[in-house]
C-alpha cells in the first residue's frame, strides 16, 4: 500500500561521441566511397587523442560547488549544485547519491534535481561530478548536503496511517465530470500526551490541501479524516504524499510523512445497472461499467453466483460485461459483481466492493410468514393434547374441586335484607298500598323458605304490620 522509495527527477545522459560518430556516418554517406577510410582514420585518431588528454595522469576532475538540499513541499525536496568553476572545459554529468532516509544512486547531466521522499527524518545526500564515458574511471570526490529532521518527541507520531480513494460524481459535470474522494485513518502514538491534537494535509502534483473533517476518539483526538473532493487525478501516475504533524501542551509532537501510490489504495466503484433475467433454465447477467474516469475497456469483473439452497459459488473472472450460466428450477440464486481496474490502463490494484446481492430462481417464503403458521397450529396442539389428558385423568377435579354448599344459617341473610329494604321503603314515606304489597311479599319469601301455610303466612303479615308501627 505504501511506498517509501526516493522518487528523483533526472535526465538520461547522451555521449556526445556517439553523436560524433552518428553526424560522420550520416556525412559520409554523402562521400565518395574513397573518402570512407579517411574518415575512418580522422575518427580513431581524434578517439585516441581524446582518451588521451583524460588519462588520469594528465586529467583532474573538481567537485560541484554550492550543493544545497531545500523542501519545496510536503515530501518533497529540491537538490541544486553549480559547476566547479576552475574544471576545464569537458563534457561533464554528475553522480547522485542519497543516504538518508533510504540509499538511492543515478547520474544527471542537469546541475539540479526534484525528490519525492518522506522528510520526518530528515534528508541528506551527496553529488561528484564525473565524465560522460562509461567507460572512464575518473570522478571527484564527494560533496554532501542534509536536511534536519523535524523536531519532536520519539513516541508521539501517528501510527499506522492507512488512506483509500474513491471516484465520486462531480458537480463541475461538463469540465470535469469525476473527483476523487480520500479517507485516511490513523492510532495515536503510543507516548503522546492525552490532549495531542492531530492535523492532516495531502499533496499531489502542486496542489497542498489541509483536512477540515476529521473524526475524533473518546479524548476528543483526531483520529481519522475525510476528503469528499481532492484535486487527486485517478489516472495520474504520481504519488499521493500524506503529511501528520500535530501540537500539545506537555511535548513536541514528531510529525510523519508517507507516500502512497493511486493504484494500490483506489477502492474501485462496484459495477452499475446489475441485471439479471431467467429464461429457459439459462441466467442472464448484465451489467455496466463502475463509475470511474477509465473507459469500459480499462476493466476486469469478478462475477459470484451463489446457490442459497446447496451453498454453492460459482466464481467468474471476466473482461466482459455479459454472462450466460445454466441453471436448476428448484433454487435460489444471489448475483453479485465486483470490477477492478486492469493492467493496459493502469498497473493492477486490489478489487472494489461487491455490488448489492440480486435474488433470483424460486422463493421461499419468508421466516416470519412460517412462524406465523406453525405458531398458531403449535399452540392449538398442545391445548388439545393438555385437555385430552385432564378429561382422561381428572385432572379438572383435582386441581379446581367442588366449593361446599353453604349452611342452612346463611339462607337467612336474604330475609332479613328484604326486610330491611322493606322498613327504608316505609321510612321515606312510600304510600301504605305499595308497602303492603311488600310486606306481603317479604312475608310470602318466608313462609316459602320455611314451607309455611296460609296461617303461617297470616301470622307473619301481623308480626310485619307490628313491628312497622312500633
């Protein structure tokens, strides 16, 4: 995912002997036959003279002057030197070589040189100059060149820092119709003080952008950070440089740079318009291109198709956006795709996510629909099982038995209630007709409980008539 090699600008160097030799060979074919050998002769001595003056007995070559190393941005450094002024006139180039933070060595013709290297610990380098020949042994010794490390305290840097990119849809549709999105997530450094606050910030090419929607841990920490829209082209080459630095109060916060190329943190879009058709026991699958700035050529699909009722996939690796399986009648099938950008367009990255599983073939009824059929039928059977044996073991009586009859005492509570509404009903004036009437039938209530006679109940009607006018 991340890259911590020294990326430097530099020219390959021309041999102006060969140049020489190309200029000769093109005028002698303008010459006469008889003139080749003359030339032939002009070249092996001027050859022979030219090695001679850069023997190195009678050749000395001098170190470039005023070597400097100066950051132009974020993981990134410019190398400028000047030509030894006392060296004779000579074609020259120049031998480059990095020692910190990573050996690295190449030769230039030009007198200046662009890094792109992580800086947090800092950067150093020397130069010599040396001849255009391979072939000469001659080189003058070295001059070196460093840049600091940053200050701050071993411990308190971000650790694992990880960034993806993501193509979304941009509102600028007519110039350009796709941005890319960047997220970036990181630990807090083992040794820094609780209130580290962290702050991020990306370049590419010559745009520098500082974060301004982070998400926070429970110390209220910055943790992670989101980009909706950079000035990150997809399909650049360049690499992505992510710079950390941070401040607190109670130490100096050791900032991080590191270097990320595009292709190995693009998270792919997943494949749009996924569709999928059912005809003669034959599945039909289509789909079209993620949402990308490559073209449709630039990629490869993985297709999944998973039987859900023998848990079989079928795994399809496919530079097309159609596909034709065959299929049973009797399951059901999810279809998923992924896409991934391929190799003509770019060097290969990971795979995008899968898209949204598409349910096809013979359904089954869903888990609630069952529960609501067995359920019910299952409560039904117990019930009735539950009764059968109550009514075969009696379990009825036992568990509720039959309550006594109540005592013959307990009959004449009624009467004397009767009674007793009977003398309310006198009380609060009711006329003498209506009160007869229910004494009579206060009296007859009694004379029925206790199987009275006529004269039984005449006696009592007095004993009533009595007790009202006393």
């Amino acid at each position: 995912m991340t890259n911590s090699l020294i990326y430097c600008w530099r020219v390959a160097a021309s041999f102006p002997y060969k140049r020489q030799h190309s200029e000769l060979g093109r005028l002698s074919s303008t010459f006469p036959t008889t003139m080749v050998p003359v030339l032939l002769i002009l070249m092996g001595a001027s050859a022979t003279l030219h090695a001679d003056l850069l023997s190195p007995e009678k050749f000395l070559l001098l170190p470039p002057v005023n070597f400097t190393i100066k950051a132009t941005g974020l993981a990134q450094v410019l190398l400028h030197w000047d030509p030894n002024p006392d060296q004779a006139p000579v074609d020259l180039e120049y031998h480059v070589k990095i020692n910190v933070p990573q050996e690295d060595e190449y030769d230039t013709k030009n007198t200046e040189s662009k890094c792109v290297t992580p800086l947090h610990e800092g950067f150093a380098a020397s130069v010599r100059t040396i001849l255009k020949s391979i072939h000469s042994p001659l080189a003058s010794s070295w001059v070196s060149a460093e840049l600091k490390a940053p200050p701050g305290s071993s411990g308190t840097s971000v650790m694992n820092l990880t960034c993806t990119t993501n193509t979304v849809k941009s509102s600028h549709t007519h110039f350009r119709p796709y941005q890319v999105s960047l997220r970036c997530t990181w630990l807090v450094g083992k040794d820094a003080p609780e209130d580290t606050q962290y702050f991020l910030y990306y370049r590419f090419s010559v745009w520098t952008e500082e974060c301004q929607e982070y998400s926070k841990d429970a110390l209220n920490r910055n943790i992670a950070c989101w980009f909706p829209r950079t000035f990150i082209n997809s399909k650049g080459f360049e690499q992505l440089a992510v710079h950390i630095n941070g401040s607190s109060k109670h130490a100096a916060i050791k900032p991080l740079d590191q270097l990320f190329t595009l292709y190995a943190i693009d998270q792919v879009n997943p494949p749009m318009n996924v569709t999928v058709e059912i005809e003669n026991n034959s599945l039909y699958i289509q789909w079209g291109k993620p949402l990308s700035a490559f073209p449709v050529h630039c990629f490869k699909y993985k297709l999944k198709i998973y039987n859900t009722k023998n848990g079989y996939s079928q795994m399809e690796n496919l530079v097309t956006n159609k596909f034709i399986s065959k299929i049973d009648d009797v399951s059901t099938y999810s279809i998923q795709v992924r896409a991934a950008v391929s190799s003509p367009c770019r060097m290969s990255g990971s795979w995008g996510e899968w898209s949204q599983p598409i349910y096809v073939g013979k359904k089954k009824k869903p888990l609630v629909e069952w529960h609501l059929i067995v359920l019910p039928t299952a409560i039904c059977f117990i019930l009735l099982i539950f009764s059968l044996i109550c009514r075969v073991y009696h379990l009825w009586t036992r568990l509720f038995p039959p309550v006594p009859a109540p005592k013959s005492s307990i009959k004449d509570l009624p009467v004397v209630t009767e009674y007793e509404m009977y003398c309310f009903a006198c009380s609060i004036g009711t006329r003498p007709a209506q009160a007869e009437r229910a004494v009579s039938s206060a009296v007859l209530t009694d004379a029925q409980r206790y199987g009275g006679g006529t004269e039984t109940q005449g006696s009592l009607i007095m004993e009533k008539w009595q007790e009202i006018d006393s």
